[in-house]
C-alpha cells in the first residue's frame, strides 16, 4: 500500500511521520523503519490548500513545494509582515543547538514548544512574551545586539548531535546568553520579560548516547529505499542505523510529496538496503 508524506510532526513532544489527508504515525526510538519511494513527487500545496498543479518538484528540495505554494507559503508565515494584526500572544526564545550555535526567535504562545523541538533546539528558554510586532521588533534588537544567526543550517545541527557537551554545561551555555539578552536595551514595552528557566530536549530527541556521525540522504529516488533502527529523532531529522553499521541522519522534509511504501528484509533478522544517494563526509555523493 502506497502512502503520500507529508512530512514529519511534534504532537506532545512525540515524533511521527504525517500523510496526506492528516494520517500520523508516531514514531518509536529502537523500532526499524523502512520504505521505498513510489512514483514522483509532488507537490503538496500549501497552507491546507492543496498544489492546484500536482506539480513535479525536486528530489533534493528540502520545501517540497512548487514555486506558486512556496509563494503562498511565505506570504502566509509568521516572518511575513502581512501579519502584524494577529491578536495571539508571541513568545521570544532563546534557543541553543550546540556549541556556537544560538539562535533568537518568535513563535506563537499557544504552540508551546512545538516550534522548538521542530527546530531540533537541544536547549532552549523563553525570553519575553506580548503582542506579534513587540515580539518581531525585540527579536531584531536581540539578533542584532546578541550577534547571533536569524537561522542555523540543519547539516551542522545534525553534525554535532553524537558529541554534545553535559547537561549543565549545555544550560550554562543558555543562562549565559539569557543575562547577555537582558542586559540589552530597547526591548519593546509591550513585551512581558520572562525569567530564565532552560528546558532540554536531549531525552526527548534521544540523542544522549548518538555514535559518530557517518552522512546523511541527499534524496530519495524512485524505487529508492531507506531502511534502518530509529536511533533518535531532532527537529525534521531521523537519525538511523543502517545494516552496514552507519549512522545516517534523513531530513523528513527531502520526504513530503513522495509516494511511500512500506518495505521488509527479504530475511529475517535485520533490515534492508539503503539504496538512495548519500553524503558520507567526504563531499562526494554516493549509491549505496
């Protein structure tokens, strides 16, 4: 049976795999995975609308949208300013994803911190809470005060996952810039400053006892296959290994707008091949 990705969700700090037409299954650490890809790939519109086109969309797109839903994506997005009269409450955060890595961002207060762990933030605290635009303007303030990133590449979120530094380290590390923040003025007045509290996510992706980091899918192909034992599971990636003894990292979002069917070893135990191009640290691409 062929089912249609439409990605990877956070529902109560669990993750699964969506399909199209709202489907979810959760996704279990130690449960072997395996499916092929079907078909091409399509685009599956945007925003609950589905792509008016069906169109065939890259491989390698980690949006999976065609150029017209990508559009309307980005209109509709809470980075847009189309949206500054949006009465719900927005929470600043404070997000770490490693060593050197911070972030500052915006999310909307009733998501919780679904917005964070989509993100594969390893740490993170709130900073302060209020209406849309005095949480977007003190998110610039900070950016720019705090130099720090509006975003940070997954390939080096994922890249650093196996050799995370202890819990109170990684809390220091939040604590540290939290004061930096503070200390900074111009914050707008509307915005409630919440007090530093870090919550940690590494139990949660599971990424506590990840070994060494061997590649990642560069995309998934027609009657490719990936298979192997869920390790972990950090914002969009899964975390796998392989039947050679890899430990490969799958962006679930190279998924979304393929057909997908369910895939067994031809025998047990075990599971089987990964058959799609990888990237195994040396810059060249493989097929394996």
């Amino acid at each position: 049976m062929v089912w249609r990705s439409a990605g990877m969700s956070w529902r109560g700090g669990v993750p699964g795999l969506r399909w199209e037409g709202g489907r979810v299954s959760a996704l279990g650490y130690g449960r072997v995975i395996g499916f092929r890809a079907v078909g091409e790939r399509r685009c599956p519109g945007a925003r609950g609308n589905p792509c008016p086109l069906s169109a065939v969309v890259s491989g390698r797109s980690t949006g999976g949208l065609c150029a017209e839903c990508a559009r309307l994506d980005r209109v509709h997005s809470v980075a847009a300013d189309t949206l500054a009269d949006d009465p719900r409450p927005y929470r600043v955060y404070l997000a770490w994803f490693g060593p050197g890595m911070v972030k500052v961002g915006i999310t909307a207060e009733q998501r919780g911190d679904a917005r964070l762990l989509e993100q594969g933030a390893v740490a993170f605290s709130w900073l302060g809470r209020g209406p849309l635009m005095a949480a977007r303007r003190t998110e610039e303030v900070l950016r720019h005060a705090l130099a720090v990133p509006d975003r940070i590449p997954y390939a080096r979120k994922r890249a650093v996952r196996h050799s995370l530094p202890p819990a109170d380290e990684r809390a220091r590390g939040v604590e540290e810039l939290y004061g930096r923040a503070v200390g900074v003025g111009a914050w707008a007045e509307t915005l409630e400053r919440l007090p530093c509290q870090v919550h940690d996510h590494v139990d949660v992706f599971g990424i506590g006892d990840l070994p060494a980091y061997d590649g990642s899918v560069v995309e998934l192909v027609a009657g490719g296959v990936v298979a192997g034992r869920l390790l972990a599971a950090a914002g969009p990636d899964l975390h796998l290994l392989d039947r050679e003894g890899r430990h490969l990292a799958l962006d679930t979002r190279l998924m979304t707008g393929w057909g997908l069917e369910a895939v067994r070893p031809a025998s047990a135990p075990g599971h089987a091949a990964v058959t799609v191009p990888l990237n195994c640290g040396d810059g060249q691409e493989q097929l394996f």
